[in-house]
C-alpha cells in the first residue's frame, strides 16, 4: 500500500511531465499553423502597402487595399508583426482568397522558430531536473522506509 507522500510525488511528477509535454505540443502546432498560414498566403499571394493603425502586445492591426478597391483590416492583425509603428506603412502580403490572412512581405514562419523553440527548451530546463528531483526523492524514501512484516 502506498503512502499519501508517494501519492503526492506521484502525482506531481505526472501534472510536470504533462504540462511540460502540453506545452511542447502547443509549440509544435503553432509551428505547424504559421507554415499553413503561409502555405495559404504563397497559394494565392497578393500584395499591397498597408498603414499600421496600431501596435499592442497581442496583435498589430493595418488596413490596407485590394486591387477590387475594397478596404481590408485583418482583424486578428498581421503575421509577424516585430518592429512595426503606428502610422508606418509597410509591404504586405496576403492571400488573395482571403485577405484577413496578411502577413509582413518578406517574412515567414521561420521567424517562429527562434521563440517556440526558446520556448520548449526552457520548459524542458524546468522540467527535466524537476522529475529527477521529485524521482531521486521517491526512490529516497522507498530506501528509507521500514520493511513491514
């Protein structure tokens, strides 16, 4: 029969190895949605000059306008967004099927891979000495324990 402490470091090495690995795999698809992004953009690649409305942490909003002289403002904002101002104008790209999907001319997903990558190994550098740690101390304690007779 099992102690409440090898409950706990039980369960506590299976919620670190699971957030961890939650993590890793979210990485892995956000990876994997900026490469369809793109995918979708190069499919049926538009190009125009966008203004930048404004700049906040979770999104860049522009507006720009297509060929047909219809007035677009993504408003999930645009893709890869780093060193924009307000009232800049930039180069864009989009997918001409659905130019909601903009992306900064020039840039693509790889420019995902430097943060998610940064991202995952420093989750593992938590991680990784957390379970052997919460291992070595469970093994500890089974040396320790008193043999029932």
């Amino acid at each position: 029969m099992s102690t409440r402490g090898e409950r706990v470091r039980r369960v506590g090495w299976w919620a670190a190895l699971g957030v961890a690995s939650l993590l890793t795999v979210m990485c892995v698809c956000l990876l994997f949605a900026a490469i369809r992004n793109d995918g979708a953009i190069e499919a049926q690649l538009g190009t125009a000059n966008a203004t930048v409305d404004s700049v906040a942490f979770d999104r860049t909003i522009i507006h720009f306008e297509t060929p047909d002289g219809i007035v677009h403002s993504p408003a999930n904002g645009v893709l890869y967004p780093d060193g924009l101002a307000a009232g800049q104008l930039v180069r864009i790209e989009y997918d001409a099927s659905d130019p909601e999907l903009a992306r900064v001319a020039g840039r693509s997903a790889t420019l995902t891979l430097l943060p998610l990558g940064s991202f995952v190994f420093f989750t593992w550098l938590v991680a990784g000495p957390l379970l052997w740690w919460i291992r070595r101390v469970d093994k500890r304690a089974r040396v320790d324990e008193p043999a029932v007779v």
